[in-house]
C-alpha cells in the first residue's frame, strides 16, 4: 500500500525517528494505529458505562436499589465470608 502524507504528518514521523524512540515508519504507524484502536475501544466502553449509569439512575427513580451504606455492608459481609471460608 502506498500513502502520500502531507508535511506536517512527515515530520512528525520523521520526529518520531529522530528522537531514537521508534526505529522506522512502520515503527510509528504501527504504534500510532494501536492507541487508535485502544482510543476506540475507551469511547466504547465510556458509552456502555453511560447507558449502565442511566438504567441504574432510572431504577433508583423508581425505588429499586438500596443505600449507599446498606451496599457497603453487604460487601463488607461478603468479604468477611469469603475470608472465613
């Protein structure tokens, strides 16, 4: 595959090089490529928690769930089971 950069992309990369970090542009496309798809990946997870955050919100409107202190002791007891066990 051939790809014509602008400038500006060519010298970041050649930066990239320079600075002793990478070692070719494949180095620095490969790695650049990698946190695309790691960025990716957090916006998706970002969404997944906001859609978890606002049924649980909508189920605290509508009086399921219990108190923030109830929880903490239920985990609490959990962990002292589990620990005895």
């Amino acid at each position: 595959m051939n790809i014509i950069l602008n400038q500006k992309l060519e010298n970041l990369i050649q930066q990239q090089i320079t600075s002793g970090k990478y070692t070719s542009i494949d180095n620095v496309l490969e790695e650049a490529l990698s946190l695309l798809e790691k960025r990716n990946q957090y916006e998706q997870w970002v969404e997944e928690v906001g859609q978890k955050i606002d049924i649980a919100a909508q189920q605290l409107e509508r009086g399921e769930g219990i108190d923030g202190e109830t929880a903490i002791n239920q985990l609490l007891e959990q962990l002292q089971q589990n620990k005895d066990s």
